[in-house]
DNA sequence: CAACGGGGTCGTACGGCGTACGTCGACCGC
DNA sequence: GCGGTCGACGTACGCCGTACGACCCCGTTG
C-alpha cells in the first residue's frame, strides 16, 4: 500500500543490464525470452493496472513461461523496475530548444507530467538516488539545457530542474491519485465531496473552524468541477517559474 | 518497495475512530487494549523502523497482544495508518501566527520538514484525498490563517499551501531517502558518489553529455558536503515564496 | 557421429504478509 | 448466581518474492 521499498535495487546489477553490458548469447539471440521483452510486458502490466498488479508471477504469465524463468534475466523485481524505469525516460520526447527558458522549463514540465501520466506506476517506483541508466542521464542532459546559459551556477541549475521536476511529480501524484479513486470507488471526485459533505457539516460547523470550512468548500467545488489537479499544476508552476525569474534577473543585472 | 497502496482506508470506518463516535464501553475501560495505546505502539515501531517494519502481528508483539487482538480496535491496517496520520498531526505545534506573511509560511514549511524528520513514514502513507481527521482539519485551519487577509481568493489560498507543502513533501521525501540508503548501505553519500565516479566516467565521458558532467559532478560534491537536500530544501522554498509574492502584489496593486 | 557440458527453463518450497472465521473465557447487569 | 455479551486469540488461506535444484535441449568437441 505504499512506496517502493528495498527499491535499493542492486545497482551495479541494474546497471550491467541498462548498459547492456552483456551481449546476447547465440543461443538467446533467437525469439526466446530476453530483457528487453520482460521489460516491455511488465510496463504493459504496470501501465494497465498499477505498480500492485505487476508481480514476477503476472510477468511469466504474460510471455507465456515460468513464473522463474525471468529470473534467468532479471536478478529480481527490484531491478526489473529500475530498467523499466529507465526504459520509460527513453521513450519521452526531446523538445528542440527554443524559446526563452522560461518556455521550455514549462515545456519540459508538461513533458514530464505526460509521462506520468502515461505511466503513474513511476510515481511511486522512482526514488532520489535513481539508478543512473542512459536515458536518465541522456534527459539529465536535455534539460539541463534548457537553462544553460541564462548566468545560473551549475548548483543552481541542478537546484532549478529539482524544483520544477519535483512540484510536476506532486502534481502528477495529486491527479493520479483522483483517477485512482474515481475508479476505486466508482464515484467522481465530484460526487465523493458531496456525499461527505453532510458528515463534515456535522463536525466542521462555521464556528469551530470558519475558515477551513469555507476554503474547504471553495476548494471541494474546484474539484467538483472539471478543473482540480491541472489547476493545482498550472498554478503552482507559474509561481515556481516567477520565483526562478527572480533569481535570473537578479543574476543578470550583476553582470 | 512503493507507496501505500490499498491506501484506500474505508474513509467511514477511519473517522468513525478518528471523532471517537464509540465511547469506551465499561469493559474496555480498564487497563486493556485500546485504540490509544495501539496508535502509538504502531507509531514507535514506524518511527523506529519505517513503514515496512510496521506489521500487524509486530504491533501485538509490542503490546503483549495477541495478533488478532489488535482488529478487536482497528478494522485494518490502512485505517490503522490513516489513524496514525491524524495523531501525528495533532501533535505539530501551532505556532502563533506573528510576522508577514512570508515569514509565517515559512515557519510552516518548517514545521512541516520537521514532522516529516520525526515521522519519516508519513512520506510513504500520506495521499492526496486525506482521510479528514479532527487534527488535519485544525492543521488546514491553522495553516490557512497564515495567507488568509492578504487578497487572494479562497481557491489561490488553497492552491498556495498545496504548493508549498507539497515543495516541502518533495524535499522531504529526498532528504529522508539519503539517510535512508547511508543507513542501508553503511556509506554517506558522498563515498557513494565518489565510489561510482570512475564507473560513470567510463560511461558519462565529458565528450557525450558535457553539460550533464559537469553539472552532475558539482552537484554531486555538493551532496558530499554537508549541505544537499537542505539546500535543495531552502532554495525551492525561497523560490516558492518569491513566485507567490508575486500573486500578492499583483493583487495588492489591483485593491 | 556420439558424447558431453553448460545454459535456459521451471516446479517446489519457504518464510513472510494481511486478515476471515470461529471459539473460548471472563466479566457485568440482573 | 447466572446468562449474555464482548474482548482476546489460534488457526488457516491465499497472496507475495525468490532460493534451490532438477531437467532438457542444443552447440561443441573428440
């Protein structure tokens, strides 16, 4: 029910399989299993049905083999999420560079929120030391590109990319966890405020909290209609690039 | 290895024990089990030991209990959590509400690191449809007032402390998953890093991602040093606050 | 062409988890 | 003193990840 854990996935495993460094055998090269076909079926699973659906024994089943035949792959779940992970980061786009940086920091923002939500599993599999496999570091690059050259120090682009990466993912977190729950409970997000309204009116009167109620209630309606995440998501990353501009300018002025 | 899933605490069941709609019957009064006693007994092991140490049949362990006792209390361990959650929240300190603006919402977001320091767990449990216990009303309430009077909507008022516990959440989340991994792997990040810098210079070459490199070797010998996730913490936080100064003198100058 | 060796495959089993279910004993109200 | 009720708990089920060892098939070698 929560993050991944032991998702200390061996690293230097990881890493061997990320950057292949093992050439296929003569034997494996025909159409048996291989990593890459693991993978691809286990992002498939984690695609339709969530990070809790995807277990070694739903992997086997998919290709057709033995629950520990991907074993002979993979050295464990763990490192199968890492590559997945990776696997995903490969399949984004990479934007072409232009604008100013403010246009493709919030290029890369929505970029980033698309893969989650192409893939919410990764919300809850990334960790903050992340296996460095080659389309990390290849989108590590691009984006630091976008604010390259604007009189930032080096600390303080990686301190930029943190920042707006992270508020998409707690964005992208917010809005997944909607959907979740509109299905869970087949009820909108809409419809849940509403029914729990009259409990809340019970404990929550005007009086012992006024505020809480009345923002409360601003904010349950927002979310009854059709904007609540992305308006969650938009506003918080038009602050957070004002805020970075400010750091900007101020770089731009001392030169 | 992930986040809390099944999170999905039954919500009724979760506020039925959180506003304690059951008196203590006579029997239960004594010396017995209690809601109270397991609540805490299943916070000590969290705190101690994180989330996946925190089973059921550990919590009757610690208080001398048979395993299915605890269910005589508690309908599950998702609503066990989500009890867990509201108690740690009525213990976070209310500070007066003194200063401007900018300085209270710092205040909070330091109130806020340092619940997520003390109950590192809460970073894996918490999802973004709270289960709305008496403490996390009075803590919205709280918060609130530190950005209400200042000429935003109900909706920007939400949608600033969204942002900024969020930001918060984020940096925790980073923070707690260093200590986390030097704990596991008996090395501070800094030897990690330095550990795998000839592996990724094999790899990483100046040639192929220059940019990268460089930025991710600066910010690696920063995460070696003493500072890293603090000031990741400081500077996303102080953009954060810029970014929203801006909303308030917008909608200062348009009163 | 026969024998061998090794690698891909997989069945079984273990120790963990959350928790459904049914029983038992002790206490409280009468 | 007694009946009913409620707290406590033992057992068992179906999941999970994965260690271990057996099998089988195929490429290589003598």
């Amino acid at each position: 029910m929560a993050i991944e854990r032991k998702a200390t996935a061996d690293p230097a495993r990881s890493l061997a399989i990320l950057w292949r460094t093992r050439e296929p055998t003569s034997r494996s090269a025909g159409q048996g299993l291989s990593v890459d076909r693991i993978v691809r079926a286990a992002i498939d699973i984690a695609d339709a049905e969530g990070l809790d659906a995807l277990t070694m024994r739903r992997v086997g089943e998919a290709l057709g083999v033995g629950t520990m035949s991907v074993y002979t792959y993979v050295p464990g779940k763990a490192e199968l999420v890492a590559v997945m992970i990776d696997t995903a980061y490969g399949e984004m786009p990479r934007s072409a560079v232009e604008g100013d940086w403010r246009a493709r920091l919030e290029r890369i923002a929505h970029d980033n929120l698309a893969l989650y939500q192409r893939h919410p599993w990764m919300l809850r599999a990334e960790t903050t030391r992340p296996v460095l496999g080659p389309n990390l570091v290849a989108k590590y690059d691009h984006e630091l590109g976008a604010v390259a050259d604007i009189g930032l120090t080096d600390i303080e682009m990686d301190a930029v990319l943190t920042l707006v990466l992270g508020h998409v993912k707690s964005s992208a977190r917010a809005a997944s966890e909607v959907v979740d729950l509109e299905r869970e409970t087949d009820m909108t997000d809409g419809q849940w405020w509403q029914s729990h309204a009259p409990w809340l009116e019970t404990f929550l009167t005007a009086d012992s909290y006024p505020t809480a109620s009345r923002v409360g209630t601003a904010a349950g309606q927002q979310h009854g209609g059709a904007y609540g995440p992305e308006y969650a998501f938009e506003f918080g990353l038009q602050r957070v690039l004002d805020g970075i501009s400010v750091v900007v300018a101020e770089r731009a002025a001392s030169r």
